[in-house]
C-alpha cells in the first residue's frame, strides 16, 4: 500500500483515540479534535482516492 494510504490510516485511527480519551477524561476539546481528525483523513483518503482513478489511463 501506498504512504498515502497509511498516512489516513493512522490520522483516523489516531482521531478515533483522541475522541475516546477525550469522553472518557469529559474532555470536549479533545474529543471534537479526534472527531475532526476522523472526518479529515477518511475525506482526504477519499479525495486521494478518486483523483488517482481519475487520472489514471
């Protein structure tokens, strides 16, 4: 697999444990931070996604 894809891997696995940390500590910066990372990495995974079968030939 490509760096690219590893890269949103770990970005959303690491969203997915700040938003726990953050609602088990009642910590809301936290937890919306993780919930951020999340949704960003699966989009940019997504936008990676379907730039690469668009331009290929």
């Amino acid at each position: 697999m490509p760096w690219n894809t590893w890269l949103c891997l770990a970005l959303a696995v690491l969203g997915v444990v700040l938003f726990l940390y953050g609602a088990n500590y009642y910590d809301a910066v936290v937890g919306w931070a993780g919930v951020f990372l999340f949704l960003g990495a699966v989009l940019a995974f997504l936008i990676w996604y379907i730039y690469s079968e668009l331009t290929r030939r």
